[in-house]
C-alpha cells in the first residue's frame, strides 16, 4: 500500500504501516474464531467476518471475509452504537435484521475497548449459525414471517464484566438442537473478539492514548476518500439505469425488479432503486443495510486494490430506497434469502447500470446464487444440521474469460470438504465437477458452474433458496447467456425455491449456473 504523505505530517510509511497493522487485527480475529469453532460451517466454510469500527461506529478495518457481512455492518454500525450505553467488559449479540442485522443465522457479537475510560473503538464478528432454532433443518426455511426464520436476538449483552451471562446463552440454548455445538460456535466468538481487542489495546497504546490513535484514523479515512474520489470522479457524469430480476420468492411471486438507477455527477455516486419491487410474501426481502452492502461492494469493484477498507472509502457514495420494497423490508417480513440471493442482484443490477457508463470495465453477469442447501433431521434423538452454498462461473469481461466454480460478489466462503461433509453427517458425495460449457459463448466465454450431487443415508430433510434458475445470467456486448441453474431429486426437477424430505438412497443435485460471456462469438 503506498500512501501520500498526510496533513498532519505523519509519514506516508507509517501511515501505511498503520493500515497494515489494524488490517491485521481483523485477520487475527478471524483466525482465532475458525481454529476455535466447533461447527464444519464456521470452522471448515468459514462463514464469518471481523472488522473494526471506531468509537462511533464508522468502518475502520477488514478483513477479506464475507463483502455482504461486512457492507452491512459498515452501514448498521452507528446506529447500533448510538442506541446504547456501552460498558467495559461488555460484549453485545444481535441477529434481528430490523435492527442491524442481516438474516437470523447471522450472530453478530460486538465488544467495545475501553482505554482511560473512554471508547477507543469496537471490535466485531458475524458469524453464520447453522441451526438458529427454525423448525427447518440448517435453519434457512421456505419462510413467510421472521419468527419462522428461529431465534430473533435484539441486541442485548452476552458477556457481562467478562464473563457470560448464562441466563442470556442458556435462554438461547434451550431453542438450539445442539447445544453443546451453539456454544462452542459462541464462545469462538467471544474468543476472537477478546483477541481483538487486545490487539487493538496494544496499537492504541503505541500512539500513545486515545487522541492520537483518533488522529491517525482521521489521516487513514482521508487518504481512503481522496483515492475513492479519485476513482468515482472518472466515471463519465450522467444518469445510468439497469434492471434486474430474481426469478421468483418462493410463494407464488415471479420476475421480481430490482432497478436501478445511477447518478454520477464528480465523485458523487448516488444510487436509487425507485421502480424496485414491493415487498413479497416469500423470504427475498432484505433490510435496507444488505442492500447497501450490494452497492457498496459494486463501487468498491471500481476503485484502487490498495485502497483502506474504512468508512473514508464511501463517503461520496448515497442510497435512496423505496420504504416497505423488496430491497428496504418491514418486520415481520421473512428475510432468510433476501441477504443470500437479493444481496447478488443488487449487485447485478447496479453492475449492469455501470456498464453504460464504463463498458470496457463491467464484466457480464456471474452465476447470480450462493444456491444455499439446507440439510439435516430433527426427527430423533440425534438432530443435524447442514448448510452450504456453492460456487458458479464468473462473467466474462473486456478482457478475460470468467473463472470457473468459484463464489461471486457477495459472499466468499470455502466448501465444506467431502470428507468432512461425509463424516460429520449421513450423506455421501456421488458427483462433484464443474459444469463443462455452462459458461456463456463470446470472444471471452463465462466461467463454468458446478454440478453436486449428494446420496442421503438417512431420511433427510432438505431446503433449497437458489436463483437463476428462470432467468440466465447475462451476457455483455454480443457475449451469450450463461447456462440456467438446475435442482433435481433423483430425475425429478425441482422448483429453484423447495423444501422435503429425501428417503435413503436418494439423491440431490444441484447444478449452477454458468456466467455470462463478453464480446461476440469467434
């Protein structure tokens, strides 16, 4: 990272050294949570974020963990801040997605670090709980209520002097399936947080004290917005507008708009989804900070590798979203997919508006799913619960071909390993490829999906919240379509959002889509 040098007269090298530094202590935390968690989905999918913010709740630091974790947080976290009194020793959960949350399986744990009796900053994780007590296994139901969806927490304090308050876990516990697993995957986060904060006690004491690490945080956000502005102020001024579709919410809904609109005026960026849907019986609804996390996460695509990932870097950036709409939900409104699947449409629509504006950057569209798969039974004395998502083909851009089975956009996990997979839970992996030539045709083709299929040893009930399963991805200047999604069990095909029960001896497939290709076929 190189860095001008700051009008404080800092020097740029150890302003630089100070972004690697606070980066660092997020890359730490995260560390710390996936070598202490107990579940495969945080401790082998990594499904988890840690950042930190300063004293009021603006972004300081990231780690490169999950884009649509992160983007709400940066965009919830002042106002989570503001809402109450914080006290040493003190570490506060939340999950309700009204009140900075994104869907319920999202524990959000927040500890703020004390130094001289003054707020320095705060540390904070996200991580994804596989059961978070809905009646469906993995916790990701075909759901039209947030109750539906389990456990609702509102911030409320989990660690209490630096000790758990048992009453607050144990009330969660008992709504859990596996209790001893609950609280494993909680107190690896309460680990991680303590190992930030004392990370970041021991760089705020370098400084030395509170004013000064204030101070240098004022440099580094500035540093970020002049890069940022640099970026944003070369795209060309004007109006820019795309829309785009999810194919349906799972009950009875279909072609729901996402539209955006684009308005680029120096290095201001303002984005309106005016003319977006309203919201829908079915769980694709989203709070309004997944929806920011999209557009935050598009724009950032734009911008220097080397810029800070701080609150600095989207100031020039603003949102305008139409109340009680698909993209800015009311409670009780069911919002389990709305931060898996709506959150990568956003992304494509605000991609797709871009692409007017600055052709020769944009890439076609990519797979457009995390095409999350919910297992598990809680039929008997040995309840299990699984989720995943799967990879797909990237969108091919002016430049290069799309890669092929990987993530896209918004969320950047691994997969769980087969053998994990096979020996924590009674299923087998009969099929694991990549989907040759779903990637769009052009003179740069799309990245190829992937296709899974999965034996089941044990009744097993199964829940699917994918995409792109009507609608393909789309391709860019004369590039073609990637190839649609598809979900089948055994040889029946089933809807894109489905929810049963599988017998031993069946099988689940899951196939995603291709990206889209760039450039007219040769």
């Amino acid at each position: 990272m190189t860095c001008p040098a700051d009008t404080r007269g800092h020097d740029a090298i150890e302003l630089a050294v100070f972004a690697s530094r606070i980066t660092a202590v997020c890359e730490e935390m995260g560390a710390r949570l996936a070598q202490a968690a107990f579940s495969p989905n945080i401790r082998d999918r990594l499904d988890y974020s840690c950042a930190v913010f300063d004293a009021a709740g603006r972004l300081c630091a990231q780690a490169a963990h999950i884009p649509v974790h992160l983007g709400s947080m940066a965009y919830a976290m002042a106002d989570i801040v503001a809402s109450r009194e914080w006290r040493p020793g003190e570490m506060v959960a939340l999950n309700d997605p009204y009140l900075g949350g994104t869907h319920l399986p999202d524990v959000t744990l927040i500890a703020p670090l004390f130094v001289d009796d003054r707020i320095a900053a705060f540390v904070v994780n996200r991580a994804h709980h596989a059961d978070i007590g809905a009646d469906s296994p993995g916790s990701m139901p075909l759901s039209t209520d947030l109750a539906e969806e389990g456990l609702v927490i509102a911030p409320v304090a989990l660690v209490r002097e630096d000790a758990i308050d048992e009453a607050v876990l144990g009330g969660w516990l008992t709504r859990l399936r596996n209790p001893d697993i609950a609280r494993g995957d909680f107190s690896a986060q309460i680990a991680a947080n303590r190992v930030g904060m004392a990370r970041l006690a021991a760089l705020v004491d370098e400084y030395p004290g509170v004013d000064a690490f204030e101070g240098r945080l004022a440099d580094y956000n500035g540093y970020a917005r002049q890069l940022a502005a640099g970026a944003l102020a070369a795209l060309p001024d004007g109006r820019y507008r795309f829309t785009d579709y999810l194919d349906d919410d799972g009950q009875g809904s279909t072609d729901l708009a996402i539209a955006c609109c684009l308005d680029v005026e120096g290095s201001r960026v303002h984005v309106d989804f005016a003319g977006s849907s309203p919201m829908v019986a079915g769980n694709v609804n989203c709070p309004l900070s997944v929806t920011a996390a999209g557009v935050l996460y598009a724009l950032r695509c734009l911008m220097p590798a080397q810029l800070p990932a701080c609150a600095g870097a989207f100031d020039d950036i603003s949102l305008s979203v139409p109340e009680r709409s698909l993209l800015n939900a009311r409670a009780p409104h069911a919002v389990a997919a709305g931060n898996v699947e709506t959150s990568q449409r956003v992304v494509d629509a605000v991609l797709g508006a871009l692409a007017d504006a600055v052709p020769e950057r944009v890439p076609a569209a990519s797979h457009g799913s995390m095409n999350n798969v919910a297992l598990g039974s809680h039929a008997d004395e040995s309840p299990w619960d699984y989720y995943e998502t799967m990879g797909g083909g990237l969108g091919a851009g002016p430049q290069r071909p799309g890669a092929s089975a990987v993530q896209a956009h918004m969320t950047n996990t691994l997969n769980t390993p087969v053998e994990v997979l096979e020996r924590h839970f009674p299923m087998r992996v009969t099929r694991y490829a990549v989907r040759r030539g779903s990637g769009g045709a052009g003179a740069r083709a799309g990245g190829d999906g992937i296709e899974r299929e999965l034996m089941f040893l044990a009744a097993t009930d199964y829940t699917l919240l994918t995409e792109r399963r009507g609608r393909a991805p789309w391709g860019r200047a004369g590039g073609g379509d990637g190839a649609r999604g598809e979900n089948r069990l055994d040889e029946r095909s089933l809807p894109g959002k489905c929810t049963g029960t599988a017998q031993p001896g069946q099988r689940l497939r899951v196939t995603s889509a291709g990206g889209g290709g760039h450039g007219p076929p040769t």
